[in-house]
C-alpha cells in the first residue's frame, strides 16, 4: 500500500517543527498532497505549547536540527523528560555519526540528511508511523 492510499485511510497527522516559513510551507504542501493531516510550528517551545492540555497530538513528528533557542534534540529531550513520545523524523545538513547517534539515541526513528527529497521524507513517514503502529503504541486511525 503507498503512503498516499495509507494515509488517506487512516488519517495520518504530521507536526512541522522548522524555524524557517518557506520550509514549513513546503513540507506542509507536500504532506498534504499526499492527503496528511498538518499542523506546522515555527519552534520546539510552540509544539511543546501547543501539547499542554487536551491539545492534538499527531501521529509523527517531522523536526528540523537547527533551530534558535531550542534545537531538535533539545526538543527530544524535553518531550523524553515529559514522558512523550512520537515518531520522530529528523532532517539535517549534519550526517557526522556522532551527531546521527545522538538523535537516535534521544528517540529519533529516522535520521534523514537535507536535501531530502519528497519520496524520502514520505517512505521516512510512513516507516516511523508503521514502527510506532506495530509497536502497539497507538492504534490505526487514532
């Protein structure tokens, strides 16, 4: 089954968590073309805020490294801390093996290098959404 049709079926939700406009509107036009439900942040404090409460809480997270005042792995770690836990697709300019297992070993389930190319970041998606489903984390669809 593709990513679009198993989106499609069981709604997937992605957050966007990028520092930069023109990426959060790009990455949010292609998940959405792929029938993704979005919601983009422009920092890891806007996500972590938008958590507080009965707020919606997606099926993955798609988070960029480098960001001001809070980086990806800050935000790994905060969430960790709270006890949270999402399927977390990464995307950097920094593919060093001392960076990559650092997030991995923070919760990140798919370390990805930039430029990433749209059948990449979906194919990342659709493994992180699947892994977390099989584990029993969290049903199809909810």
């Amino acid at each position: 089954m593709s990513l679009e049709t198993a989106a499609r079926a069981t709604s997937i939700s992605v957050a966007i968590v990028d520092d930069e406009a023109s990426v959060r509107v790009s990455l949010r036009r292609l998940c959405s073309a792929f029938g993704l439900s979005v919601t983009t942040f422009a920092s890891g404090q806007e996500f972590l805020e938008s958590l507080e409460g009965d707020g919606h809480r997606p099926d993955c997270l798609l988070l960029d490294a480098h960001m001001p005042g809070m980086t990806g792995l800050e935000l790994q770690r905060h969430l960790g801390a709270r006890g949270v836990r999402f399927p977390t697709v990464l995307f950097t300019a920094d593919d060093t093996p001392e960076v990559q297992a650092r997030y991995l070993s923070a919760g990140v389930v798919e370390y990805l290098r930039k430029p990433v190319n749209a059948e990449e970041l979906l194919a990342a998606i659709e493994r992180a959404v699947a892994l977390e489903r099989t584990a029993g984390k969290r049903p199809a669809g909810s």
